[in-house]
C-alpha cells in the first residue's frame, strides 16, 4: 500500500504552493506563499522516493526523519506525521518557512540529482504542524512530575527556547532571560514578517508559557541581573545569547549609514503596533529614499525585501562576488529580484560621501584565484571607482559575538579567539560548572536550525547534569 502512495516522482512534477505575485506582495508584510491544501500537501509528499540512505535526513543538522513524515502526509495521517515531526524538531513550523533548504534537505533530495525535482520538503514540514495547532493536536506542556531543579537561560532566540522547551517538559524549573520586550530574539525582531509572520512565533512563547517557563524580559544582564545573580539562583545556566554585533566598515560613521539589526527591528516594531521614534523621523524607514545594502547574506536579503515594502525610491544590493558565490539563498535572491531589487555584484563599498550620505564610493571587482576555502577571492579593478546614490546605507555584514566577559564582568569563562564562548560541541559544556552554551555565541552566525539542534543537545547535557547532582545530593 505505501508503496502505491510512494514514488511518484516520475509522473507527478514539483509543485511549491502558490507565491503571491510581487505588486501584491510587496505592498505588505504578509508571508508570501500561500498554504498547501490537504490534497496538494498529499501530492506533493507522494514524490518521495523513500530511499534506503535519505540524503535529506542526513543533510538536515536535527536529523529530521523526513521520509517517514512524507510518507505519513501522502497516506492521509496527519496527525502521525506531526508526531514524526516535532519529536526531533521543537519548532517545525519555523523551520519550514525559514530553513535555506535548497542548501540543506532539499538541496540533496536524491531525485532533485537525478533531475526531477526536489520534494518540496519545508512547505510539507510546515503545512504539517500548522494544521496540528488549527486541529488541537499540539498539546501543552505538562510534565508529568515536577523537579525542584531549576535552570536558567540567557537569550530567548531558537536555541534557548528550545533548550527551555526540552527541560520545562522534563519537569525542571526554567526561567528565560532576555534583552527584548517580547521573546523569540531573532525569530521575532530580525527575521521580517514576509518570511515568518509574529503569530507564529507568538503562539510557542504562549505555549511556553503556559507550560510553566518563567520569562524575566527587558533584562540586560550585566546591567539589570549581573551573571552571577542569575548563576546563583539557579542549578544550571545556559548561554544564548546570539550575536547582535554588527561587523563594521570603515568611515561609515556618517548619518543615514545604519545597521541591520537596528533597520530591521524597527520595521518590526512597527508591524507589531509599536512606537518607533527613529522610523517615524525618517532614520530607519526608507519610504521615498534611495537604499544601498551591503551585503550578501540573508539579513542583506531581509534588509532589500523590507526597503521595498517600504516605498523606496530604490533599492540595491552591493555584492563584492558573483551571484553564483552569493552565501544567502538562491531562492531569496530571485524573490528580492521579481520584487525589483537591483543586484550589483562585484562591487565593493570603498567610502561615503556626505556628513548625511548622500552616496557610496564602489570599487568594481574581478574574482581571482580560490582562496583557503576554495572560493575565488574578490580582486580591485583598478580605475573602476563610481560613486552610487544613496540616501541610507544599510550594513549587513554578519555578525560578531559580543566580549561577554568583560560585559557581564565574569571571570572564568573561555572564549574563543574569535570571541565566540568556547565550549563542547556535543554538550555545550563551558569551562564553568554547570553554565553551558549554545547556538551562534558558540558556532559564529549560522542558522536557526542549528540553533535549535544545539539548544536540544544542551538541554540533554544538563538534564544529564542535574541527575548526577541529584545523586550526589542524595548520598
């Protein structure tokens, strides 16, 4: 029978839900594509190949079991494949909508190599766990004994929340800190609303909640709450902070030059009905106005996607490479292209005109030979220099931990050469006892995928901890 439900890759084309069409999409801040139908998700799901070795398994960093859920959604049981889902994944909505899987599971989906098309695997995962919260089969978190334990985490992005998720479940007492008003870090104030609409992200913190995670906001530790303060009240801490650091250029002090951290948290706190004194001025609102992003990461792509839904005059992205060494996903390429972003690649910024901007000096490039990593390095042109109109410059560069050390006044805690807390990769296990780490404060900037996968694996160490403390309490 399965087999009949299966494999239908040769007969059945890939099919993504539908995408809004860029005049209309680009006039809001409403996710792009529309939901699978029951029927269609089914379709869809059908074209797995089910393989004997699942490359999208093994590519995915949660280890997903993605041919089970597939085969499970094209037989009709929904509710099995919610289960498959979530139990490797504490936030397979999420990921769905915002995972680059063209790099990842679905970039290596046997059939996509065999040239018929990936299985479109995120819009399934999504369309799985949306239709579990609208059918009630997300239940709440209820542990079934409670632990006097208690633990606290540093940072309410996807790997501590994930963290906070795994351990509230198992009964140990979790209280989230964070530097926002509202929790989900990143997933709330970086990632714009057309990627990943707030109700999303709002329905888990509310789940969170109500399963009994304490969450202290508006909490700068170091500040507020010192690190030991927090460290003394608890069993265990863990670190997740993030990176918010912006990587900088040089003599980009010049008014109208912003962050993009700073552009795009504005932006949400405006969807969110907030007051935004620097968008309502003009500063970081880009109605009317002339945008340059630097950049070619998907925080550059946000950056280009949120200008226009924005009213820019203009919107373009400077790139040093090509399109083909472009970091960010493809598929966000061609979304910010079709809602008419101008790429200049291989162009790099060089200086500013203006004490308020009023252009970027560009320096045309060539790429040369592979570097260490095997791509070909970026080469000057010389005499290629041209000056691009621009009334604000967005840097999205990437991101650089912050000195927690120094900033939180701790000493003790090892950090690496580039600043990043040093600690297992398996455990998240720092060179303090009982603090532990996890997410981007321990891998540099990367995904919120692994995020999750590493706030799972800490919140398994520390479980692991307090047990043994337990006993050792008990001898």
């Amino acid at each position: 029978m399965a087999g009949q439900k299966m494999l239908k890759f040769t007969k059945v084309e890939r099919d993504m839900p539908e995408k809004r069409p860029p005049n209309l999409r680009k006039e809001d801040f409403g996710e792009i594509y529309a939901e699978y139908a029951r029927d269609k998700a089914a379709e869809q799901a059908s074209r797995c190949s089910q393989c004997g070795v699942p490359y999208c398994q093994t590519h995915c960093p949660l280890h997903n079991n993605i041919p089970d859920w597939l085969r499970l959604t094209a037989e009709g049981r929904l509710e099995e494949a919610y289960e498959i889902s979530q139990a490797t994944n504490t936030f397979p909505e999420i990921c769905g909508r915002i995972c680059p899987q063209d790099r990842l599971c679905e970039g290596n989906c046997v059939i996509e190599q065999s040239g018929h098309g990936t299985v479109t695997i995120g819009s399934v995962e999504k369309y799985i766990t949306d239709t579990a919260f609208e059918e009630g089969w997300v239940k709440p978190i209820r542990p079934h004994a409670e632990r006097s334990e208690s633990v606290g985490v540093i940072g309410a992005g996807p790997g501590g929340l994930a963290a906070a998720d795994m351990l509230r479940r198992q009964g140990v007492q979790v209280t989230v800190y964070d530097r926002y008003d509202r929790g989900g870090g990143l997933l709330t104030y970086g990632i714009p609303g057309f990627k990943l609409e707030k109700d999303i992200v709002m329905q888990r913190m509310a789940q969170l909640e109500d399963g009994g995670v304490q969450f202290v906001l508006n909490c700068n530790v170091g500040e507020d709450l010192s690190f030991d303060a927090i460290r003394g009240k608890h069993d265990a801490v863990l670190i997740a902070t993030g990176v918010y650091k912006t990587r900088d250029l040089p003599e980009s002090g010049a008014e109208g030059i912003v962050d993009a951290i700073d552009y795009l948290t504005a932006s949400n706190r405006k969807s969110f009905g907030d007051d935004v004194p620097e968008f309502d001025s003009g500063e970081l609102n880009a109605e009317g106005k002339r945008i340059v992003v630097i950049g070619g990461g998907d925080t550059a792509m946000d950056c280009v996607r949120t200008a226009v839904r924005q009213g820019a005059e203009s919107v373009k992205c400077l790139y040093r490479r090509d399109r083909a060494n472009m970091p960010g996903s493809q598929r966000e390429v061609q979304n910010a292209e079709e809602e008419g972003v101008e790429f200049v690649w291989l162009s790099a910024p060089n200086g500013f005109e203006g004490d308020a901007v009023t252009g970027v000096k560009v320096q045309k490039m060539r790429l040369g030979a592979p570097d260490a990593t095997g791509r070909q390095a970026p080469e000057l042109i010389e005499g290629s220099d041209y000056v691009e109109g621009a009334d604000i410059v967005i840097k999205a560069l990437g991101f650089e931990p912050e000195d927690l050390p120094k900033l939180w006044g701790v000493d003790g805690l090892e950090v690496t050469r580039w600043g990043t807390v040093k600690a297992d990769f398996n455990t998240g296990a720092t060179s303090l006892q009982g603090v532990y780490a996890a997410g981007d404060i321990v891998r540099g900037a990367s995904l919120v995928v692994w995020a999750i996968r590493d706030g799972r694996d800490a919140a398994t160490a520390m479980l692991e901890y307090l047990g043994q403390a337990a006993n050792v309490a008990a001898e």
